[in-house]
C-alpha cells in the first residue's frame, strides 16, 4: 500500500481553517508531519481523541517552559552523531526524520531548521565504535531508521555488525505504528534482518506502541514479521497526558504487546523538554498509573520498569508512599552511582528529578538541581 506523507497543516482535512490558522505557529516551531494511514486512525470528530493528541499541534507548545536537549545528550555525544553515555551501549544518528512526529517528542530539536546532531556520516561514530572494545549494542536512531531504504539501512548495519565486539544492533522505530506498511510491503527488509540473524548479529527492534488502538492488524502482522525474520521486538513509551494518562489504557496496551510477542521494556517519565509542558504527567501520578496497570495484567506482561531517563543515568522509580518517592540508578554514567538508591520527598506536581527534595542518595542526584556536570568528552 502506497502511504501519503503529509507535511502541511494546509493538507490535513480534519482540521477547520480556524485550527490550520491558530496551529500554523506551532508547525513553524516544532514541524508537523503525518501520513494518511495514521490518520485514518483518529476519530476527528473527539477534539480530545488520544491518536490525534499524539500528532497534531497544541498551541501550548509555545509556552515557555523546558530545555530542547532535556537529558543533555550533547555532553555524552563524543564524535557528531554518536552518543555514549553508558558504557556497552552507543546510539548513532543516522536521520533526522519519522513516518510522523510525535508531539512530545524528547528530540524536537533534530527537527528543526538549526539543528545538527543527527549526520549522514556516520564514519566518525563507527570508528570511535570500532575504538572501544566495551561497546556491545549499537543503536541505531533519529529520527528513525526504518523510514530510510533498505538498502541504506543495510549498510549502515554492515559497518557496525562488522566491528568485533558489537553483538547486538538495536532500532528505535515507531514505523510500526506510524507506518506498518513499510515493513509488510518490502521483503528486502525483512531478508536483510534474517540475514544479520542467520550471521550471528542480534537484532532488536525497540518499538514505540503508544495506544493500544496502534495495533492494528497491519501493525501486529508486521511485528509478526519482524519476529519471524529473527528480529527481537519490544517496546516503550512515555507517559504522555491525554494520550494514556490512566491505567486502564496502560493495562491494555501491555496486555496486548504480550499476546504479539512486543512485551513492553521501558515506560518512561516525559522528559521536560521544551514545547512539552501539554504533554507531561507528574510522577506520582505517573507511577500509580504504572503500577496500577501491572496490577491488571499477567507476568509475562508487566515486565517493563518506569524509568527518568536524567542527565545522570537511568533512573528506575519504583516506589511512593506519604512521605516518599522511592528511585534507584538502573543506568548510570558514573559508575558508582549504579544501583544506588535515591529517596526524595514526595511532591505531587514534580515531573523530574531537579524538581525535588533528594534526602538519601549519590551526589549525582542530591546535586542535580543544583547544577550537576558529568563528564565531559
């Protein structure tokens, strides 16, 4: 099926000329894109539908409020395009661009007319890949890689499977979601992962299933045949307000990624990033959300942790009572702050880790509010 990309407010029907003008700001801030298949998902008849919260613009992404790189990715990037904050695990940049752009998106600024962290060369991240022997997994991001060819695609991960000691490829997409089509209509893809698979390289495909009305049969049948060619898939998503805010939402949405063989890895705390203050839920809510959700569905489903990702790691919140918000560092660039405990008091509109009151904890995050300095390359 051929999908049509939609680029202009001008061009999407199920907005009034009202909406198309009051959101064209918005658009020349942080751009628009969608395509036809998503948007014969959306009931445009629901101003509040949770797929149409997800893709077009609320004009209270002007507000002044966050950073652009929220979890400043720029002080772990040691080569353009190329991330390595902990140590087995790189990213690389391979494209500034997705089937659509999710509105809440961490990585607005890759979508902007200044921006110039993602490269389409991406010899410089592959040789300082090639250089440390502690990296294992490469991921490969964006933007997302499966909206590029297959055969560029393909080379990109003939370099980095090369490399020795990298064992695993991972790739963060939402086609899936966004464009199903893209995996079911090229067989090219699909026998490039059976080849990777077949030569020994792992290859995981790090999905971003939002709502369970994403999964639609296209969307299930391409993971099943992503699955069959030998990829991995899993899946994470933020909490994001008014797209699945309630557990009820949560709880479906794990429950059917496990029946597809998706099972979600990571639910994360919105990082506050600028243009997203619509879009962000405080983490208390959030964690009873989370927990709330896992309460309803089998083992096998709730296997995901709710985790921050911060400018100092990873942080895994798994705990609130009256007095507390309970964390642990799951991740952590230094490496004594791994599996350290952090207590905070509890605050009911926080939304990250500066916002709060650390009482028990590394230095990492007691000194986070105040100006924290990892290491630079």
């Amino acid at each position: 099926m051929k999908v049509r990309y939609i680029t202009h407010l001008s061009k999407l029907d199920g907005l009034t000329e009202e909406e198309r003008r009051r959101l064209e700001p918005v658009a020349d801030r942080y751009v628009f894109r969608l395509n036809d298949y998503y948007c014969n998902l959306i009931n445009w008849d629901d101003p509040d539908d949770p797929l149409r919260r997800l893709v077009v613009p609320l004009e209270s992404e002007l507000n002044d409020w966050g950073e652009l790189d929220a979890s400043h990715e720029a002080d772990y990037t040691p080569v353009r395009g190329c991330q390595h904050k902990y140590s087995d695990t790189a990213l690389l940049l391979v494209n500034e661009v997705c089937g659509a752009y999710c509105r809440y998106c961490f990585r607005k600024r890759l979508f902007m007319n200044d921006n110039d962290d993602a490269t389409l060369d991406y010899a410089p991240g592959l040789a300082y890949i090639a250089e440390h022997e502690e990296i294992t997994n490469v991921l490969l991001t964006g933007g997302d890689p499966l909206i590029m060819s297959a055969r560029r695609l393909g080379a990109i991960m003939s370099d980095v499977a090369a490399v020795p000691h990298v064992r695993i490829i991972r790739i963060g997409t939402k086609m899936t979601a966004f464009n199903p089509y893209r995996v079911l209509d090229d067989p090219d893809l699909l026998e490039m992962v059976k080849e990777f698979c077949e030569s020994g390289t792992r290859i995981y495909f790090m999905n971003h299933f939002d709502h369970p009305r994403e999964l639609t049969p296209e969307a299930r049948e391409a993971v099943k045949l992503l699955r069959q060619a030998g990829g991995m898939t899993v899946n994470q998503c933020p909490i994001v307000r008014g797209v699945n805010d309630n557990w009820q939402t949560f709880a479906s949405l794990f429950r059917e990624l496990s029946f597809v063989g998706c099972p979600q890895y990571y639910v994360f705390q919105g990082r506050p990033t600028a243009g997203n203050e619509p879009y962000e839920v405080p983490i208390v809510e959030g964690m009873h959300i989370f927990l709330e959700a896992n309460r309803h569905v089998s083992g096998l489903a709730k296997r995901a942790r709710f985790s921050m990702s911060h400018r100092t790691g990873k942080i895994e919140i798994f705990g609130v009572d009256e007095r507390y918000i309970y964390m642990r560092y799951h991740r952590a660039h230094r490496k004594e702050d791994y599996g350290q405990m952090v207590v905070a008091l509890r605050d009911d509109k926080a939304y990250w880790l500066d916002q709060l009151t650390v009482v028990s904890g590394p230095q990492s995050a007691i000194e986070s509010a105040a100006g924290y300095e990892p290491y630079h390359w």
